[in-house]
C-alpha cells in the first residue's frame, strides 16, 4: 500500500511547528503505526486516478439489464436482498476498479464550504453500477433543494447529511420539516404511492402484503400520532474531531454539528398492530427486520438498508408506521410513502421507504447493524476497530447542547447570561429537570420550567368509523 510506507520526515523547524506541539493542526502529521516492532509513518495515499479492469466488468454484463428498474413506479430503487447473485455482480463491478480514497479529517482540515462535502466515493459507486442507479446522486440532489431550507448546512452531498444552522435548531419546540436534520445512506428513490405496496413476512403466522390503502383503513388499524425526537447517533461529532485526531471519515463520520436532532408530529399506525393482524409473531420470533429501499455500499458490498428493532419494543407501541410529519404528507427525502419511527432509538432504526418488515429470532446481520453504529470502549481507535468488538447502539444516551451563546464566543453581561439550547433524556423519555452551569460545572441552576418548551402529548390512539 503506497500510503503506508517508511519515512524520515520530521515536523521539526517548520514555521507551524508550535501549533503541531499544541494540537492546532493534527491534520498536518502522519500517522503512526506502532502495531508492529518499528513505528511506521503513514501519510495520505495519493491520487491515482480510476484504473479499470475493462474486461472484468465487462463480462459481469450490461449493467443496463442487470440493475434496470424493476417495479413500475419505483425510481432510484434496486432490489438486493433477494438477489445474491446480483449483489456478487455489483461487487465484482466495484471490485474489478479503483477509486478515490475519500478524504480523511485526519489528513485535512474541513471544508469551509456548503455542501462540506460532495461525497464523490458514493458517487462513484453508483455511477459505477450504473442502470437504475445512475441518475440517482443528481436526482437526489434536486429533491434535497426542493424539499430542504435554504439555509440548511449540506454536510454531505450524497448520500444526504444536512442539518439546520445553530439559531434555527431551536427557534420551535416543534421542527419545521424543511429544517429537520436528514442522515441518509443512500439516494432517495422516487415511489408512486398508488404502486406501492409493504410485504410483512419471516415468523408470523400469516405473512401479509399490504398497500397504502390498506393501511389507511382506520376500520382495520386505530391511527397513532406521537410527537417524536430523533437524534443521529453521529450528533455533535465536531466536537470529536476537533479534540481527538484521526476521529472522522467522510460518510460514517460526517462532521455533524448539535443540529442532527429534530422532533415532529408523525402520524401513521403501530406495528403492533400489523403484526396481530398477521396472526402474531411465531417460533419464538423476537426481533422485527425492517428493509430501506435505497442502495446501501459498505466495502464495496452492495444492499437495500437493513436494520432490526425488538420484538419488545413493538410491543410497547413504539414503533410506528408513519405516512404523515408535522400535519402534511411525508416528504420524499423522509421516506415517502412510509417510514418507520422507532421511538427514542437512534435514527438510523427510523428505516426511510420502507417496503418489507420481517420477523426474526435473532437481529439482523446486515451491515448497517452488525458494522456500524457500534458502542467501542475508550481506548480503541478508528484504526483498530474490529466490528465483533463492539455493542449495537439502540437507546440514545442523555444529551444537551448549547445553541447560543456560540462556542467560544465573548459575552459581555451584568449577571445574567441569556441562553438557548435542546436537551434530550434518552429512550423517548421527556425530561423532567434542564439545568445549567456557567463555570464548567462547578455549581449548577435550574431552568425555570415556564422557560422549557411544554412537554409532548405523547403517544394518542384515534379509531373512527368507516
């Protein structure tokens, strides 16, 4: 591997030499590799360009016919997980090429821009793959500009990062849509409702399909609406990058800001309902797998996004199928037709464009699950990450976050500083108690409770005749 290769280079009697001893510019130095007898400097590997193996992709087939549109009404959407063989070919298609090594928070300072970053390697990969997926990096990014705030801040291009500025965090108990932060893992498919259709099977007693309409049939299942937090797991990891070198790559570890939570009013049905109305779940079935239709890429291994819930949080009615946020139809870029909210999780079990709910015995192995979004302890790096070491992350932990006044920012006062700012108690629980400090938590006050937003309804179950 070029990038990693012995070298003498030394920081020494560089003009910048203080602010490296300081931590001031970690991008600036090597990595060092100390796993063997002799440390190893590596630098960022250079660019080399896409060499291709012509003739390897060439007879994997037209690409055209292999990954063409498969449902009338589905656009940007190719079946995988149904299709081993298709996977293998896609594979075999990333595999046979080489692309630009996506840019590393380690060996660069971030991007004063917006978007912070375009996502040239998820690009690249769909562009490599080609037939349905080929348009889809251009076609998502004109429904994030139709669909998103002017000022949202673009972390990352495609697939989707985007979070609103600090003010308008905020600004409303409830997030406007157009402001609600996005973490997306692949394109946004296009699904005519009138041509969709969700299939629940696995270990129910009587695996159903179900359209919309069928849904919808308040004579069948009573309506749900809840107002709902959700919060990225990745929620201020700025924060990490700027105190730990070497803690950010360009998709798993977008540089997301406070700004990757929202809350909104969804309205939709309870899987648990869907499930009874299958018969119930059979064979000691205790997880639920819920299926993405966009095309997720992890290691040059392609597949729709798959995650999976318990079975016991369903029973408690906190998993909902939702069609509606904030009192209007959900937008495409959060998953129209339907969507899953998985309440007080982290967002990536909110499963966007869902289309197939599938019970298990044990939780998913899909990648999204079993590789990433993992607890590891404090003392392993990035660079020595192993997935089998790590602990699923389902409930979100207690956070909070100052909005204003802006970090490191002087304030001049007479006693009083005025403050604003979110705080989240973890588990969809609302808290009880905000409290904040003012000399780095040495003594603490209590925010008066008429100056915290009011505390949510909750979850309201509404049957009405047909």
């Amino acid at each position: 591997m070029e990038s990693r290769r012995r070298s003498s280079l030394s920081a020494l009697d560089r003009p910048d030499q203080w602010m490296l001893e300081q931590g001031m510019a970690g991008h600036e130095l090597p990595i060092l590799d100390q796993s063997g007898k002799t440390t190893i400097k590596i630098f960022p590997p250079k660019p080399s360009g896409v060499v291709k193996d012509k003739k390897a992709i060439q007879a994997v087939g037209n690409r055209d016919k292999l990954f063409a549109r498969e449902r009338e009404g589905w656009v940007g959407y190719v079946e995988w997980e149904n299709y081993p063989n298709k996977k293998a070919k896609a594979h075999k298609i990333l595999t046979s090429q080489t692309f630009e090594p996506c840019p590393d928070f380690q060996w660069g300072p971030i991007p004063g821009t917006n978007p912070v970053l375009p996502g040239n390697d998820f690009k690249a990969w769909h562009a490599a793959i080609g037939g349905e997926l080929a348009p889809v990096a251009d076609d998502s990014w004109k429904t994030v500009l139709k669909e998103k705030h002017p000022e949202m801040l673009h972390l990352l291009q495609f697939p989707y990062n985007g979070e609103p500025p600090k003010r308008l965090v905020a600004a409303k108990a409830v997030t406007p849509t157009s402001l609600h932060f996005v973490r997306n893992h692949g394109g946004i498919p296009i699904i005519d409702e009138d041509k969709f259709d969700l299939k629940l099977d696995g270990l129910v007693k009587s695996p159903k399909t179900y359209t919309m309409k069928d849904l919808m049939d308040e004579s069948r299942f009573p309506r749900v609406e809840a107002t709902v937090t959700i919060q990225c797991s990745g929620t201020r990891r700025i924060e990490q990058i700027a105190l730990y070198a070497g803690q950010g790559d360009e998709v798993p570890q977008a540089p997301w800001a406070e700004g990757a939570i929202g809350t909104a009013r969804y309205k939709g049905i309870s899987l648990k309902k869907l499930i009874k109305d299958c018969g119930g779940l059979v064979d000691d079935a205790k997880h639920l797998e819920l299926y993405g239709a966009e095309t997720y890429v992890k290691d040059l291994e392609v597949g729709n996004y798959v995650v999976s819930v318990p079975w016991s949080k369903v029973k408690a009615n906190e998993v909902i199928l939702a069609w509606e946020m904030n009192g209007e139809v959900l937008p495409k870029i959060h998953g129209y037709p339907l969507r899953a909210v998985v309440m007080g999780y982290i967002g990536a079990r909110s499963v966007k464009w869902l289309y197939r709910i599938k019970a298990l015995k044990n939780p998913t192995l899909a990648p999204v699950q079993s590789r990433e979004y993992l607890y590891f302890n404090q003392q392993v790096g990035k660079y020595n990450v192993r997935p089998i070491d790590g602990i699923q992350i389902q409930e979100m932990p207690v956070s909070s976050a100052i909005m204003s006044p802006w970090t490191k920012q002087v304030i001049m006062h007479d006693g009083k500083i005025h403050c604003k700012g979110w705080a989240y108690s973890g588990g969809g629980r609302w808290p009880e108690r905000v409290e904040l400090s003012a000399d780095g938590g040495f003594s603490w006050y209590a925010v008066p409770e008429e100056q915290l937003s009011k505390k949510g309804a909750g979850i309201i179950l509404s049957t009405h005749s047909p």
